[in-house]
C-alpha cells in the first residue's frame, strides 16, 4: 500500500514544507480538502482587505510564453488595464 504525503489543497505545499497543515471538513472526490498556514495567512488579509503579496513571477523558461511574445510581437493586451 502506497501511503500519500498530505498536501495543501490551494499551494501544492507538501506536509514537510510548511508549519501546519488543516483539514476540511468534508473530501471532494475523495480527497481531503487540506490548507496549510501559510495560506491561511493570505485568506486572512484578503478577508481584512489587507492587499495580499504578490506571486512570485514564474521561474518556467520561454514554453510558457505565448507565441505572440516569442515572435516579438506584443500581446493582443498590451496597453490595455
């Protein structure tokens, strides 16, 4: 029998790499909704309307960008907000 690390459910984090790790209480398909603090943390300041921190920027290289970019044109939302 294969045992699963525990992960959590909204940033893949596994068991090992965060603080506390808490489960829902209910599955989905199966499987245990799981939140670790760190997440918990960001819920919290979205809740008080604090601005949450930003993502980090990806870390893939260019088979992520859209073709547009590769080929030196700007994307199709480019100087729009």
């Amino acid at each position: 029998m294969r045992i699963r690390k525990l992960k959590c459910s909204f940033c893949r984090k596994r068991e090992d790499q965060v603080a506390k790790l808490v489960a829902g209480p209910g599955s989905l398909l199966g499987r245990r909704i799981m939140i670790c603090d760190e997440c918990v943390a960001v819920a919290s300041a979205i809740m008080r309307g604090a601005p949450s921190p930003a993502p980090a920027p990806p870390t893939a290289g260019p088979e992520l960008l859209p073709a547009a970019c590769l080929a030196g044109s700007p994307p199709a939302s480019a100087g729009r907000l």
